[in-house]
C-alpha cells in the first residue's frame, strides 16, 4: 500500500469532509468539491457538482472554446 491509500472497513466511523459529520463505512470520493472523502448525504451536493463541470466540454463546443479556457475565466 503506498502512504496515500487509507485502509477503510465498513464499521470505521469516518467525519465528512464537507458538513463534519460522521458516517460510517467506506463514503464517498468528495472531489470535485473537496478532496477528502464525504457522507451519502453530501454526496448529492458532489454529484451535481460533476454534472454541472460535465457541460463545460458543450458550452465550449457552442463558443469555440476550450473547456479549460472557460474555467480560467470561470465563464
């Protein structure tokens, strides 16, 4: 194991990244609002989140721009 991957069962109380919560078992990859690991209640707040950066690649397709231009500019 290399010293960035942390051994989670799924009785471990864990606290979330994002309400401080705790939770138990193995949560959620929190990115991209985070970078820590989140509860299935926030887990909503990240999904949408991902879905919403998922459009970025079309907005830039309509403006003939790169989807990495647009977040530079956070248009």
């Amino acid at each position: 194991m290399s010293d960035l991957t942390v051994k989670v069962e799924p009785s471990d109380t864990l606290t979330c990244s994002i309400c401080d919560s705790e939770y138990t078992g193995w949560g959620n990859n929190a990115w991209p609002v985070n970078s820590g690991r989140c509860c299935d209640g926030c887990n909503g707040l990240v999904l949408l989140e991902r879905l919403s950066n998922m459009n970025l690649p079309i907005k830039a397709l309509k403006l003939g721009k790169t989807a990495s231009a647009l977040l530079k500019r956070g248009n």
